[in-house]
C-alpha cells in the first residue's frame, strides 16, 4: 500500500510493523516525532503497546533494553546528542546481548540545524561494537526498521538505525505493509546471573569475545544479503564511489544530471563492513571515493591507495552534503574537473536576520529580561541549559550553554572560580528532570551558593511540546517538591503578562541571595504559547502599536527584549507587525525608555 | 518530469502545510515526490525554507541553481532564498509589497499582507492563498486546480471548505492582476 509518509512517520509505522511494542526514548529534534507518532499509530490500529518519554535517555535506553532482555521486541528513540548520555548502559549492554529484539534509533543532524554538535552516531555503533543501517530516504527508513528488528533478533545484538534530518524530515511517497499481523508480545524474564549480571573480569571477558564473534558473523551477513547483490549492478567504469545514507542521493544525482562515469555502491550498513571482501572490489577501479556524512566511519574501516575521503582531505569534513560538494570531491580527486554546475548568485544586500527567537508571547523571554535588568551584567554570570529558554541568547540573558543540566553544575563551579559575581543558572523543567536534580544535590551536599531560576511550562516545548513527567502526573511529581527534597526551600512564582511583576519576583531573589548560604532556587510556573490547553486564558489579548513621535530609535527594546514583531520601519521607527504579536501586552511597561509603546486595542 | 519548488517565508506562517499538500498532490498525480521540512530551532518569526522535489530523485534538499519555482509567503525571505532558483527558468511567486526590490527572474507578486489587513481573507490562510496565485500565474506548475483542491480535502477534511475558498481567492486576485 502507498503512503505519504514524513521519514519520522515511515519509522513509526516500519516499528508498528516489525512488531515493537515497547518505545522508550527522549525528544531531541531530528527524532522527536518518531514516538509521538508510534503512539498514534498504535491508537490507530488499537494495539496494545508501551510508547512512553523517560525522563532521559539513559532512562529510556534502559527501560528498553529490559523489554529486550525479557525477550520482548523494543525500541529507544533519541538525537545524536542524546545517545552521549545513553553511552553508559549502550557500552555494557553491547558485551551483554538480549533475547528479544532492540533497535536503538539515533538520529543526527550533519549541519547543525538544531544541536549543539555534529556528530556522527555511526562512529557511536563502532565505538559499541553494534551493526547500523543508514537510510538515505523514509522508504528505506522503513524497510531497514523492519531488518532491523530482524538482524536485531537473530544476533541477539541491539541495531543501531541512524537516519539523518533529511531523512526524518523528508517526506515521500512509501510502499508499505497492507495489513497488520502483529500482536503485543509477552515479556517472560529468564533468570541468568552470569549474563544478565556479569561482574567484571571472568564475566565480561567471555561477553566481550562473544561480541567479537557476533560482529565476525554480522560482517559476513552484511557481504552476503546487503552488499553482493549490489555488486552485480556494477558497470565497470574507473571510480567507484561507496555512499551511505543521504550521501547516496546526493551522488546519484549528480553523477546523473551532469553525466559523471563513476560506479556507486551503497553500504547499508556501515558498520561492521567486511573489509576484505569490499577491498577486493577495488583491484578493477583506479579510484574508489567514500561519500558519507558526517564522519569518516567507512572510510576508518577500510585501507587502499585508492581511497579518498575526509581522511584524505578530498571530500568536506563538516557540514551536510549538497550536490556542489559532490562535485568538489570528484575535482579534489582528479576524476573530473572542477565545476560550478550547482553555484549560483547570491542576493547580496542585507535582508533582515531572523536568528531562531522564542515565539511572542513566551513567558521565557519576560523571565530573562527581569534577570538582566535585576542582575547587572558586571557582575553576574548567566548559565543556561538546553531548550527555548536557550534562545535568550538573543537578548545576551545567557553567558554559557554546554548540553543538558550544565547550568546547574557550572552554576557550581563559577561560584567556586568566580564568587565576586552573582550566578543566575536558568533551566527548564524537562531538563530539570532530565539532568538537573543529580547537580542540584551536588550544590545543595556542598553548599554553592547561586540562584537557579527553573522555568517550568510543563512541556518539552522546543521538540515539539512532548510530555513531561510532572505534566502527566501533576499530584506525584512535582518540582517544587523535588527541589525541597534535595534540601532546600523552592520559591515559586506563577508567571503574569505584567513584566513588573516578573522584576520585582527577582529582585526578591536578590534580597534572599544576598544572605544565602547555600543555592536559591525559584521554580516560575509558566505555559508556552503554543501549548492550547496549558495557555488557554494566559494569554494576551492586547495589541500594541509604536507612538512614532516618542520612539527614538535607541534599538533598547530590539536589543532587550527582542520580540520577533519588532522591527524598525522605512521611517527609521520601530513598528510592531500585528500578524506575529501575540497580545501579551508585556512589552507595555518596562521595556521601552520613552515609553513609546502604546496600547491600540482589545483583541 | 522533473520539477523542484523551495517553500520560503517565516515560522508560523505554514511552509510546512504546502509541502504536504503538494506532496499529497504528487501522489494523486502518480508522480514520485521528496520533500523536506527544516524543523529546529526556528520558533514563531524565524525564516523557515521547505523543498518539495517532484519526479525522479533522491536526494530530498534542493542545490543552488536547481529549482523551477520560488513560493514565497514573504519578500525577504524570497531574496534569501532565490539563489536556489535556476537561472534559466526559475520563476517567483511572492507575497511583497509594489516597492520591492526587483531581481533577473520571472517575479509574480502580490501584497497578500495588504489584503489580509483589509480582512479580505484570514491571514492564517495565507499559505494557501499563495498557493492559489502560484496556480494562476505559473504555467508551469505541475498540479490541476482539481488535483490541488482534492489534496487540501485529504489533508484536513474539516476546513477544507474554508481553504478552498481562499485558494479560488488567490487565483482569482491573480487572474485580475495579469
Ligand atoms: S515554543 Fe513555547 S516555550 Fe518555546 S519559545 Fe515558543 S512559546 Fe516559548
Ligand atoms: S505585545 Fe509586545 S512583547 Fe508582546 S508579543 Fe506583542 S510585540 Fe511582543
């Protein structure tokens, strides 16, 4: 049956269809919308199964690796940068196996579009020791869920699937299963203490020979089933170009459209090649270039004079492929000469920049500008986490971002290095629990002494507004409690549109820090904008115009506050677009020298 | 057939709804389809850019230089995307004011943000509005009125109505306009 699927949704359905029926994971864009997704399936098709978010990914890698090792078909779901925190269980559970069935899926982000790093999850499967499939496009990205799981089963090893975000994003037309055969499976744990339980040396030792053998035999699989069928395709011209994932597309086309004589194999699974059986391939090419992104993770596992890469310095190291950087690499290594064919004239006058912002409206942006107005800049030192409140870069409301929990532990660590300085640590609360409570303990154990603002809208709101823990289970979980739990006092304040009101909550915290003797914590109760059901009568409902006679052009509100509906008009005054404003009336009071911005109507 | 469109304009205004559609559209017209979403960081008011890559490829982003049409759903965000656009054939569809700066490529504009203060159609329906100008104005354009309106229906049944009309709106505003 055709479908039009996003490749988030191929993965989904291709889980559906391979009979998972335990997910686990944590959101992180490119990934997020594969469980979200499962979940709408599973209700569609009213299965029985367990897709739920974890408080983070080592969580969610664990809970499904024990649906693994209790013989049970299961997924974890995670970003690139998510799986550095899944590294620690991945590691072991490598040596370990499973009984069931595990697909690990990372997703990466070659070009940074929305992380921190990129990096390449592939070298994470060697790393570990565990085979990956690449997709290049959402048909494949279903078909190889489904082989996966398979492969998954058969050697009983957990299997990596690594689409990239032009995969999971990317939309096509799939062929998929008609019909559905799958019914929820029965985890049934066998007790085996020197597998399940080994404890280094004797233990571990044998698994890690184990594991060796496994990959000795999942090479062979992948020469027999994925790569030799292919090769009889092979038209004997003088360069073979091995791809993987979307590099492929990138290739094919190119080679296509401008007419290149090159041969291409794709390896659909990376990782464990069988090295000698690809080399002898070689011996009737004079060239063989490596076309993958973003790491050189075929190119590490294999060695010939013939080869070019990133290693080599012949194809671009960083960033995602484009067509012109095919084109670059076959100049770099002499097969064609260089070429423009995919270059073209830039529009060269300067466009308004439109950095990522936090949407209008959104409480986050009132909490950071009541911290820098509070706060001076001299003498703080802002430290931030991951999320949209990241986005108060803009408003120069955050000094360091490192990856999820950090600011709370550099928040630490500067009140050791740097104690003349006030340090206002943000964080949301997804991340809180994600990675915030083991550094708020460590701060508490030994008395730092910062203010820690957690920005509490009771979602994931950057991925795509996921669940939180406190959002499903209101009563239980709750983070004022869990920071009293850690030790100390949580001060809460319940967000208004008044910007006054968000000042004068800071400079309480002030007060307080200025006696403290160990963390200050406050928790701001706030929604996002986009969230209907928590923003339902939060929001604004007045619209604000520029008094252009008062407005002198002093950019302190658009350096400030930074509202996406503020821009300067032809007549050099600021104006607000009243399609992006969201009503919050917020920018009314404070923010504004000459109190140029006036109220124009009820909405 | 080969046929690439870039989707420009900012977050909120509903890229991501023409791709869909359009990839809906492609499959109703037996036509392989890739399209692309760049989600992330861009909240309400970034510049958001979709490709929609109709016929034989593989590769799901658009290089410079590649693609016959342009749908702009804002001025700016068009110039920073024409270098997508081939020099040969590519051709705009935006929405930007009469005094915008004019560029060596077939432009067809409109001031969609005018008409939508004059409360001549709503402006979260802007996209679609666009959609229907892009149908009056580009010869080329791969899709029936038929086909597109049949895509809109699949999409979300419930305001198809309400989507339809703007969409005759845009063409119509467009047709008086050649
Ligand atoms: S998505 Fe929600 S939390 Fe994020 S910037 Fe927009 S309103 Fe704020
Ligand atoms: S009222 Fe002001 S601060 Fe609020 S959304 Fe509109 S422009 Fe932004």
């Amino acid at each position: 049956m055709k479908q039009i699927l996003m490749g988030n949704d191929a993965i989904a359905l291709g889980l559906i269809h391979a009979g998972v029926d335990m997910v686990s994971g944590y959101p992180g864009t490119p990934s997020s919308e594969i469980l979200g997704n499962f979940q709408k399936f599973r209700d569609k098709f009213k299965l029985e199964a367990y897709a739920q978010w974890a408080t983070n990914e080592k969580v969610g890698f664990e809970v499904a690796y024990a649906g693994a090792i209790s013989g049970k078909r299961t997924c974890a779901t995670m970003k690139q940068v998510g799986l550095n925190v899944a590294s620690d269980p991945l590691m072991s559970a490598s040596y370990i196996g499973l009984k069931g069935a595990m697909l690990l899926i990372s997703c990466d982000d070659p070009g940074f579009y929305s992380s921190q790093t990129e990096q390449d999850s592939r070298s994470f499967a060697k790393f570990a020791r565990i085979p990956v499939l690449d997709p290049s496009t959402p048909q494949e990205a279903y078909d190889m869920v489904k082989l996966g799981v398979e492969l998954s089963h058969q050697f009983e090893s957990i299997v990596m699937l690594r689409p990239v975000m032009r995969v999971s994003h990317a939309r096509e037309i799939c062929e998929v299963d008609d019909s559905l055969h799958v019914k929820a499976n029965q985890g049934n744990f066998e007790r085996n203490i020197p597998r399940w339980g080994a404890v280094p040396p004797a233990g571990r030792f044998r698994q890690g020979l184990e594991q060796i053998d496994r990959l000795e035999a999942i090479k062979a699989w992948n020469w027999d089933h994925l790569i030799k069928p292919k090769t009889h395709a092979l038209k004997g011209e003088n360069v073979l170009c091995l791809t993987s994932g979307t590099g492929d597309g990138y290739v094919r086309e190119a080679i296509s459209e401008l007419d290149i004589h090159a041969d291409v194999l794709k390896l659909d699974m990376p990782y464990p090649l069988p090295k000698e059986k690809l080399e002898e391939l070689f011996v009737h090419y004079n060239k063989v270039i490596v076309f993958e992104e973003s790491f050189p993770c075929i190119e590490e596992q294999l060695s010939s004079p013939k080869l070019y890469g990133k290693l080599t310095k012949h194809v671009h190291v960083i960033d995602e492929f484009s067509k012109d950087k095919v084109l670059s690499a076959f100049a770099n290594a002499g097969v064609i000469a260089p070429s423009h064919a995919y270059k073209s004239e830039k529009y060269t006058e300067e466009l308004p920049k439109r950095p990522p912002n936090m949407c209008p409206g959104c409480p986050h942006r009132d909490v950071h500008y009541a911290i820098t107005k509070v706060f001076k800049k001299k003498k703080s030192i802002y430290t931030s986490d991951i999320g949209c409140y990241t986005l108060g870069l803009n408003q120069a409301a955050i000094d360091t971002i490192l990856c999820m929990g950090a600011s709370i532990s550099m928040a630490s660590g500067f009140s050791i290095s740097d104690p003349d300085k006030t340090v206002i640590a943000t964080i949301g609360d997804s991340t809180f629990m994600h990675s915030g409570v083991a550094p708020l303990i460590n701060a508490v154990y030994q008395n730092h002494k910062f203010i820690l603002v957690i920005l509490d809208n009771s979602t994931t709101a950057m991925t795509g507004r996921q669940t939180t823990p406190e959002r499903t289970n209101p009563h239980q979980i709750d983070i004022k409690r869990i920071v009293e739990g850690c030790g100390v006092s949580c001060h809460e304040y319940v967000y208004v549109q008044d910007i006054n009101k968000t000042v004068d909550f800071m400079k309480s915290l002030h007060e307080m820090y200025k006696t403290a003797t160990a963390p200050v914590v406050a928790v701001v109760r706030e929604f996002c904008v986009l969230d209907r059901e928590n923003a339902m009568g939060r929001l604004g409902n007045v619209t604000v115009e520029v008094d252009e006679d008062k407005c002198v052009a002093c950019d302190s509100c658009i350096t400030n506050y930074k509202c996406p509906p503020m821009h300067y008009n032809d007549a050099g005054k600021m104006e607000i677009d009243p399609f992006l404003c969201a009503g919050c009336g917020s920018c009314l009071d404070v923010i504004c020298p000459t109190d140029a911005f006036v109220k124009k109507e009820e909405k | 057939m080969k046929y690439q469109i870039v989707i420009a304009g900012i977050g909120g205004q509903g890229a991501v709804f023409l791709v869909k559609v359009l990839s809906i559209a492609s499959a109703l017209a037996h036509q392989k389809c890739l399209g692309t979403e760049n989600h992330g960081m861009s909240q309400r008011g970034g510049s958001v850019s979709c490709y929609v890559k109709i016929g034989d490829f593989y590769a799901p982003a658009i290089d410079e230089g590649q693609a016959d049409l342009l749908i702009a759903l804002e001025g700016n965000e068009a110039l920073r995307n024409i270098q997508y656009l081939n020099k040969d054939k590519g051709v705009i569809v935006m929405n930007a004011p009469k005094n915008f700066p004019k560029v060596s490529f077939e432009t067809h504009s409109v001031d969609a943000f005018k008409k939508a203060k004059a409360n001549e159609f709503p402006i979260d329906a802007l996209n679609v509005y666009m959609l229907g100008v892009t149908l009056a104005l580009d010869p080329h354009f791969p899709f029936s009125c038929k086909e597109i309106e049949e895509a809109i229906t699949q999409m979300n049944a419930k305001v198809a109505e309400k989507n339809i009309v703007v969409l005759h709106q845009g063409i119509n505003d467009a047709k008086d306009k050649k």
